[in-house]
C-alpha cells in the first residue's frame, strides 16, 4: 500500500468520513506535512475496500448526490497499527530553497536578502497557524486530554508540536542568512 493508503487509514481512524470530507482533513490538517493531490484520494479509497481495509456506507442526500462515508475495517486498523511501528528509510531530502543557499556565494548578497526575508515570514506566518491551533486545542480540550496517548488529540497536537519547531528554526535560520548577507554588503560598502 502506498503512503496515502495509510494517511487516509489515519483519519478513518479517527472517524467515518466522506471522501469530500477526507480531502479537505487532507489539505488541513495533513496537509501541513504532507500532501497528495485530490485526484489521488478517491482511487486510492476503492483499493483500500478492494483490500478490505475501509467499507463505506451509501448516505442519501435531498439536495445533492448521495455520498460515501467510509469506515476503517478492524482490518484496516490492524494495518494502520503494523505500519506504524514499522521501521522506515530517513526520506531523502529535497529541499530547493536550502539547495539555493547552497549557492548563494555566486549571487549579490543584495538581491538574495529578500528572497531569504520572504520565506522567514512565510514561515513565521505558518508557525503562528500551528501556534494558533495549538491554543484553540488547549482551550478546548485541556492539556491533560491533549497529553493522553491513547487519543488522536494526542496525536494531532505531538504533530502541531514538531511543526511549530520545524518552522521556528527555519525562520531563524532565514533570518540568520538575511543578517549575514545584509551584513557582508555592509562591508563590501564599508571597503568601497
């Protein structure tokens, strides 16, 4: 089974979903660290039944289509479980922006800060969401919910968590390449 088999597996874990349903939890909250695009998610829920590992249920609706909710089988459970605790190979990275500062020394540190100052507030901008959600959580929940590891909650605000820390230091590590380039045109104008 591919990756998306699992994470769709994950949030029928959680509850019985449409498959309207499924891609919107795809695009927030998973979609925060990982993503797949809509056309892959309805193929993908009909291997999972061909599999056994999700059912669905026919809903009808008075004012549109009837729907699909899909339900993770205990099969599907077991799956999910397995897959979890399976070892895995460190996901190569490919980041293209780390890969242009590896480059930076051939361009004008000038027209390179801003590019470095964009993405720090893109990533401030995204760890301020985590940091956001995080709060509506433990407001609506309390932290001893959120820290029991028995529950999704647990899982979801253990994912919020990393993301904010993945997006905290990329912001300072931006910010960082914006002081030191900023700073070596300071002296390039010093020497002139």
């Amino acid at each position: 089974m591919i990756t998306l088999g699992y994470a769709l597996l994950g949030l029928l874990a959680r509850q019985s979903r449409s498959g309207y349903d499924l891609i919107q939890s795809m695009e927030n909250p998973v979609g925060f660290f990982w993503h797949a695009r809509r056309s892959q998610i309805y193929p993908e829920l009909a291997r999972l039944e061909e599999a056994g590992l999700v059912t669905h249920e026919l809903v009808e609706q008075w004012d549109r289509p009837d729907k699909k909710v899909y339900t993770i089988t205990e099969t599907g459970l077991a799956a999910l479980r397995e897959w979890m605790t399976a070892p895995m190979a460190r996901a190569p990275d490919r980041d293209e922006f780390t890969l242009k500062a590896f480059s930076v020394w051939v361009s004008d540190p000038t027209a390179a800060a801003p590019l470095f100052r964009t993405h720090e507030q893109l990533h401030r901008e995204r760890q301020a969401i985590y940091e956001q959600t995080v709060r509506e959580m433990e407001e609506r929940w309390g932290r001893a919910e959120l820290l029991r590891l028995d529950s999704p909650r647990f899982a979801s605000y253990a994912t919020l968590r990393r993301g904010i820390d993945y997006e905290r230091s990329y912001a300072e590590w931006c910010h960082w390449m914006v002081e030191m380039l900023e700073g070596q045109h300071a002296k390039e104008g010093d020497e002139s």
